[in-house]
C-alpha cells in the first residue's frame, strides 16, 4: 500500500514504558492514605488520564481536583521518564525508512504531552514526529477515535494511506473501526490479548529489527 501518513502511539509502542503504569495509579491513591481495589489496573488500563482522574473521584471519594491529581501522578511518573524509559529496541530502523519515504509522522497519546516530550526528547525520538496528541488534549479517549481522526487531519493525509501503530488491543480496535489501516505492536503488557490483536491488525510487529522492512 502508499502510505503518507503515520500515526504512533507512545507506551507500548514507542517505548518500553508500560510497567509504570501498571502499579502508579495504586502508588498514587496509596500516597493519598486510600488502599486501592486489586483489581485497580485492570479498572484503569484503558483510561485516559482525565478519566482516571474522575475514576479516582468518584469510585474511592479522593478530595482533589482533575488538576492536582494530575500534577500528582506526573510527579511521580516524571523522574521514572527520565531514568528508566527507553525506546522499543529497532524501532528507530523503522523511524528511518518512513522519514526516508516521505511519510508525515505524528504521535497520539493517552500521555500528558509535557511527559511524552520529556521521554522522546531524551531518547532522541522527538524530532521524528511533526506533533504531539494527547487525549486530554483532543477531549477523548482511545477508546473513541477523535484522537486519530485529529492527527489524520494535522497531517493531511487520507485514511487509505495512514498507519496507526498500537499495542493496545482496545485502541486497535478503536482504529480499525474507524477505517484506519492499523499496525500491531508486541508489548507483553498485551499478552493476553495477543490472539485479538493479530486478528484485528493489518500489520503486526513482533520485533522492529526484522519487521521493520515490512513498510
């Protein structure tokens, strides 16, 4: 197929970050004197961070505003994004060859923009990509398609020819439903969802340094 237009996601995807999310939202109630449900993560995992936020709220009464517990859960996650993210292995062979072909990137996250800037700048990610959405930014989450359809539109490609690349089983499908062409991402994080993801994904990247030469 053409492709003009690529769409990443970051967590996952871009970078081997997913074990901070996995355990900071019970760090964070746990910090705020609240003992969190064991089955927080799985209650979290597919929220943007303003639905977390109001998840907080309303489910364990946290007293705080969206703002706080935003700047609360960045402190936290901030030196971790500095430390201890790095990219995906072999992902930049696959950066290379799309800039080299033209294609228009961009990067859609479910990540404050200020983190995701902190962690592609410092891992040399960030001047592949022309801008940064974020779903507090567009208003949605992933599990709604507005995200993609705002970074389709910056880019100014059509559909038919733009990539969106994913680890996350319920943000593939959101993609795929809306008509986009998706690329599957492996990320262990996903493991249990593996079998719906090769289904759903038009392309599947079980490992940049060999799958790469695929677009």
């Amino acid at each position: 197929m053409k492709i003009s237009g690529a769409i990443f996601d970051m967590d996952g995807t871009l970078t081997d970050s997913m074990f901070i999310w996995r355990d900071i939202g019970r760090r964070y109630l746990v910090s705020c004197g609240i003992t969190p449900s064991e089955t927080l993560w799985h209650d979290i995992k597919n929220m943007a961070m303003w639905q977390v936020a109001d998840y907080f709220v309303n489910e364990y009464g946290l007293k705080k505003t969206h703002a706080e517990i935003y700047d609360g859960i960045d402190s936290m996650i901030e030196p971790m994004y500095r430390d201890e993210v790095l990219p995906k292995e072999g992902v930049f062979l696959l950066l290379d060859r799309l800039r080299a072909q033209g294609v228009k990137m961009c990067v859609a996250s479910a990540t404050d923009r200020r983190l995701v800037e902190i962690v592609l700048g410092k891992n040399g990610l960030l001047d592949y990509f022309s801008e940064i959405f974020t779903c507090n930014s567009v208003g949605a989450g992933k599990d709604n398609p507005l995200i993609y359809e705002k970074a389709r539109e910056y880019l100014g490609t059509v559909k038919e020819e733009t990539l969106v690349f994913e680890d996350a089983y319920y943000a593939i499908k959101t993609a795929k439903d809306a008509g986009f062409t998706v690329v599957g991402v492996c990320d262990e994080s996903q493991e249990r969802h593996r079998g719906e993801i090769l289904e759903l994904s038009d392309y599947y990247i079980s490992d940049f340094k060999k799958d790469y030469l695929q677009f």
